[in-house]
C-alpha cells in the first residue's frame, strides 16, 4: 500500500514539472498589491462577527528547484517561490455589550533561487517582499456594528535586476465598517485611493446569531470591489463576486466577474462536509489571457484553467485552482501543497474563517448541588426528568440488645 500512495504521489509530481508553467516577473511585481488586497478580504470575513479570536499561519512547500522557475528575458532560472504568512485577531468585552480587538496579518513571500526559512540567498533574479496589516477595531453587539482601521507596511527586502522599482513604505492606510449585513472597506495609498470594496453579507450564519436552516440561509453574499492602481482618481478595474449557497451550508458556487472586456473571472463549486468548513473540496475554472506574438500583431486569446483543491485541517492540496493562480503568482499546471492551520473562535463556537455554523462538540450538562434543598437531600446528577430528583436520607436508628440478646432495628 505504502508502495502505491509514493507511486502516485511521483506521477503527480513528475506530471506537475512536464506541463507546469514557469513563473512571470510581473506575477512577483504586483504581488504587493495583490498580497494586501487579500489581508483586507480576510479581514472582512473575520470582521462579520468582530469578536472572539482568530489565528492562521502556514506556507507553502514546493520540493523541487525545477517546479516553479522564474522565466525572464534572460532565460529559465531554476528556484523556489515561496509565501510564508501569519494572522491574528483577538478582541474582549471592555464594557457591556462592546468588544475591542487588535488584528495583524503578515506575509513574506516572492521568489529565491535557493530554499530558505529564515534567511533567503538574495540572488541576482531574486525578490523577497513582506506585507504586514495591523489595527484596532471596535464593535458593539447590540446596535451591531464594527468599526476596524490601521495601517499597511511594506517592506522590500531584496529587488533583482529584473524588476520594476519600488520602495519600503508606510503610507498605506485602511479602514473597515460593517452595519448588520452591509460593509465598506478602503485602502488608500497616502491621499490617494487604491480599493474601495463593498459586500452584502446577506446569508443567515447560525454563529453570528443567525439561522440554522430555512430560506434566509440561501440568500448570496455579494461584494464589488474597485481598485486603483495609480495617483488618478479613476477606476482602473472592478470585480464582482457573488457566493451562493446551494444545499445545506454545505455546497456553495462562487463565480466572479471583471468589468472590462473579459467580464468572466473564475468559478468554483465548493463542498464542505460539515458548515463549520474544517474540510473542503472545490473545483474550479478561471479565465486567463493568452497572448500570441508575432512580428506585427498580438493575438489575446482565452484560456480556461480547469483546476481544483483539497483542503484539510492542517494542509491544502491544489492543482491549478483558481485562488493559488491569483494569490501564488500565476502558479499553473503544478501541484501545490501548503501546510497551514487556521481557527476562529466567537462565543466560545470553533470554526474556519467563512463558516456558517460551529464545529460539531458534545458538551455534558451537569446539574450542580442545589444549595437551596433541605439537609440531608441529595439532587441525583444523573435526573432524567425536568424536575430535578431528591432522596431525603433519614438515618437508621440502632437500639442495645435486649435480655433475649437480639438487636431491633427500624426507620
């Protein structure tokens, strides 16, 4: 057996470096921008009950230099492309019915030519890019609302000679409200904008004091999101994605749009197990342009990626899926494993970040002592009835023996 799962795991691989793709240095340029639109998108979802806690930290691990090479202008470079990445969230109750938090999302990744942890070999094709997210947010229960902001750093570790310049900085900023089902984040660069996003949270979650089952679960989740890429105050490019429940909380189709030309973005049909979203499978299909180049004219032609995942507690198993392609540099047609591990936590409820109900967990009831029963009553903690059991112990009374010498006992 143990002979059959290696053999299948080395086809998998081989089968990955003969069609896989290699990597652009303009998928590693903008991975910037793309890496901090992410954190305020996770941000989002973790803001729909703004409280309790979150944690996530995890990588991704491919084994070989030929799996992912960087294609330049100056040829094939054979290496690693890495993301390395940590969140955090933690909010208490500072007074009835308001809870404060603080938040902070850090991402470390970009291209080497050698495989690191810590200490990266900067190499003449080389790029090594951190992004870190932090902030407070406030929210109240009651007039349910939340309010987070704070500030986006990033800092350019290493640049090869191959791509655009860019410096450290400090000037992004960013701020996120949420009222009951609707919320509005902003992203601005100095005083100029880069995101706007807008999303109708529209579906009943039973974790956030919504419904279990029934009609209300099967109303979508929408966002448009606006981005601006430059000092002009214009819309660069927009996106609309809209999340479906399709049976139970447990199969949903997810399909985005870019309005522009292409309009069709990607599509995916997601099936959790269970609601709480510790285990997933997706397929997916995402649309890419494919550029032909000759002499005097450029042909765009579509390109469909059909992919999927296999997502676990403690790992991910991909294969050209649409989210890898868009926040892993263009990774196609090989297979990706990311080792990582994410919770939150509202109310003492366990789940995975979008989830809609809690993680399955028994918990025993026990009927304390009633201190208000008579002395000499015992409350039996194992009463099946609603009211509570008591057996009054009265005590046995001995007497001495008689001249017959027996003993009488009685109640």
């Amino acid at each position: 057996m143990q002979f059959v799962l290696k053999s299948v795991l080395l086809s998998l691989v081989l089968v990955g470096f003969a069609i896989a793709d290699g990597v652009k240095p303009e998928a590693l340029a903008k991975d910037g921008a793309v890496t901090r639109d992410r954190h305020l998108t996770e941000i989002r979802d973790i803001m729909r009950g703004g409280r309790g806690g979150y944690i996530d930290f995890g990588f991704y691990y491919t084994p070989t230099r030929e799996q992912l090479p960087l294609e330049s202008q100056y040829g094939e470079h054979k290496g690693y492309a890495f993301n390395h990445h940590f969140a955090g969230f933690g909010a208490g109750e500072v007074a009835k019915y308001r809870h404060m938090g603080a938040l902070l999302w850090f991402d470390r990744s970009g291209w080497d030519g050698e495989d690191f942890v810590l200490f990266p070999n900067y190499g003449d094709f080389g790029i090594e890019r951190s992004v870190v997210t932090c902030g407070l947010t406030l929210t109240d229960i009651r007039m349910d609302w939340t309010f987070a902001a704070g500030m986006q750093h990033q800092n350019l570790e290493h640049r090869g000679k191959i791509y655009p310049y860019e410096d450290d900085s400090l000037a992004y900023s960013w701020a996120h409200l949420r009222f009951s089902k609707l919320s509005a984040q902003a992203n601005f660069f100095r005083k100029d904008w880069r995101l706007f996003r807008f999303s109708l949270d529209l579906e009943s979650r039973a974790i956030y004091g919504g419904r279990k089952s029934g009609p209300l679960t099967y109303l979508p989740n929408v966002s448009l999101a606006m981005y601006n890429a430059d000092d002009e105050s214009d819309v660069d490019s927009m996106r609309i994605t809209w999340e479906q429940n399709l049976y139970a909380q447990q199969l949903y189709a997810e399909v985005s749009f870019d309005l522009d030309d292409t309009w069709f973005h990607s599509a995916a049909l997601k099936f959790y197990p269970d609601p709480s979203r510790m285990i997933g499978f997706e397929a997916t299909c995402l649309r890419r342009d494919r550029r032909k180049v000759a002499e005097d004219w450029v042909e765009i032609e579509d390109d469909y990626l059909w992919g999927g995942a296999i997502d676990l507690l403690f790992a991910r198993i991909a294969y050209n899926a649409a989210y890898d392609y868009d926040n892993f540099f263009g990774a196609k047609g090989t297979f990706l494993v990311e080792f990582k591990f994410n919770l939150a936590t509202v109310d003492g409820w366990l789940f995975n970040r979008g989830a809609s109900r809690s993680a399955p967990m028994e918990t025993d009831v026990i009927r304390q002592y009633d201190k208000k029963s008579k002395p000499g009553e015992i409350t039996p903690l194992n009463s099946s009835s609603g009211a509570p059991k008591t057996i009054e112990a009265k005590g046995i009374r001995y007497e001495k023996a008689g001249k017959s010498g027996s003993a009488e006992g009685g109640n």
